[in-house]
C-alpha cells in the first residue's frame, strides 16, 4: 500500500499568538503539538492511539484549553469507546469528559475564554467535570450542517471571519461546499470543502483543498495540495504533505515561502500531562 503524508489540522487562538496542530498519521495514532505563533517553535502535547476528529475540535480564545472528539473503538470502557473532552492545551489529559458510545455530533466550540458548547446531538454521559471550564447551555450555532463533522467545523469557519458563498451537491453522497476570506492586496483565500463517501486515497470523507482569487486581476493560483490554510496576522499560513509552511502575498502569487515545520516523520511515544 502506498505510504500518505500525516495529516496536519491546526487550531488557531483569537486572542494569543498560540496555536495547536492536530497530527495524524498512521491512521490509528494522532498527537497535538503546541505551536508558539511567534517564534515558530512547536512542543508536542501528547499522543492517542486512536482517533481524533480534528473538524469537531477548537481552541479557546486565549489558547490554553482544547475540546475534542476522540474515538478508540472501546465500546465496553467507561468512554464507550469514544468521548468529548476539555483539556488544558496542548494535552489530552481530561479536565471534564463526556462519554459518547457512537460518532454522531461530538466535539463542541468554545463561546469564551472558559465557557464552551458541547456538540450533543445524539447525547453523551457526564464522566468527570471540572470547575475551570463551564458548559453553555443558551449557544447553538446559527446554522445546522447535520450531525457529523460538519456540525462543529462549518460553525467554527464562520465565527473565525471565513463566508460561505456556495453549497454544490456533485453527485450523490458528494458535496463541494466553498468558502471565502479576504487578504492583503486584492486577494481571496478560498477553501473547497469536500463531503463524499469515496474520496480520492489518502483523504478521508471530509477533505478541503484550495486556490488564491485576485479580485482586480482575474489571477488564480491553485492549491490542490494544501489540505488546511489559514491567515496569521500578515502572513498566510498552510499544511501540506505533512509540513507547515508560509508565506506572502505579491502582486504576483506567493512570495518569500518557507517551510515552518516537519510533521511528518513523528512517531508515538507515552508523555504524560504536566497536571
């Protein structure tokens, strides 16, 4: 079988200049990494064998708690084999934890700096809770996306300043949903978010790729590669083939690209959580 790239997910804070990258690869083990959005340092938080739906994740506001939605199939644990949790960032070890028995809905968005929605759906069973962070229970985001990834990952685009121009259905159990962010200088960052059963190998149901749209020029560039993109203050930022990289935008297209980090040949290793 041919060998795929981790798969690179980033988490971005509003309101710090941190962020934490969810990394997979093989497919049954996934680590977080903190990522210090200033020097460009990265630190791994730690590792699950198992999976984390990195769509239903978010970070808070200031970077120091994560919510996500893992699954490691132990259907008879106390977890049910698969589980919503909060965790001081970039851990996993659970503040607060919700069992869930299934992978419907799970995972939630954070409403403030220590308030979060969990992304309840089909129900969860309260484990453990914690005084740090505490659940909203008026949010509900203003739209529905149905009840798997995109329940969380569509809301989390629109509050993080991204606009939904078009929703496309392909062909059946194929959907192409388009966002948009404005850059410097004329540009448009676009994401093409893919939903299908039978997507190309190495990507899973939900995949995005990617292009840069200038308004005045009519200049597209393409970036079928790019599997997440993002805007870091002045700077565009992007996974691809299991590294992070950046860049700026010229009249032209990229400019002055560099590669920030290599995910991709990380191996699991046991680290336990500092508290």
């Amino acid at each position: 079988m041919p060998r795929f790239s981790a798969r690179i997910h980033p988490l971005l804070a509003s309101n710090a200049r941190v962020g934490v990258i969810i990394r997979r690869g093989p497919s049954k083990q996934v680590c977080t990494v903190h990522w210090d959005r200033r020097r460009d340092e990265f630190q791994v938080g730690q590792w699950l064998k198992g999976r984390i739906y990195e769509r239903r994740c978010d970070l808070s506001p200031d970077g120091k708690y994560l919510i996500y939605f893992a699954m490691n199939g132990r259907w008879q644990s106390e977890a049910k084999g698969s589980w919503t949790a909060i965790s001081r960032a970039p851990y996993l070890k659970a503040l607060a934890i919700f069992a869930k028995g299934d992978c419907w809905n799970g995972g939630g968005l954070f409403t403030g700096k220590r308030s979060y929605w969990l992304n309840d759906g089909c129900g969860h069973s309260e484990l453990r809770n914690s005084r740090e962070i505490i659940r909203d229970l008026k949010y509900q985001p203003a739209q529905y996306f149905g009840g798997e990834c995109l329940s969380v990952y569509y809301p989390r685009l629109l509050r993080d300043g991204w606009t939904l121009v078009a929703r496309k259905g392909v062909a059946k159990w194929q959907d192409l949903d388009l966002f948009e962010k404005p850059l410097a200088r004329g540009w448009v960052l676009r994401k093409i978010a893919h939903a299908e059963i039978g997507a190309p190998p190495g990507k899973g149901c939900y995949w995005d790729e990617h292009e840069l749209l200038h308004s005045e020029s009519a200049l597209r560039i393409a970036c079928p590669q790019w599997e997440w993109a993002e805007i870091d203050h002045n700077r565009l930022v992007w996974a691809e083939a299991g590294k992070l990289f950046t860049g700026r935008l010229g009249k032209q297209g990229l400019a002055y690209q560099s590669e920030l980090y290599d995910f991709d040949d990380m191996t699991f290793e046991p680290i336990e959580a500092p508290y």
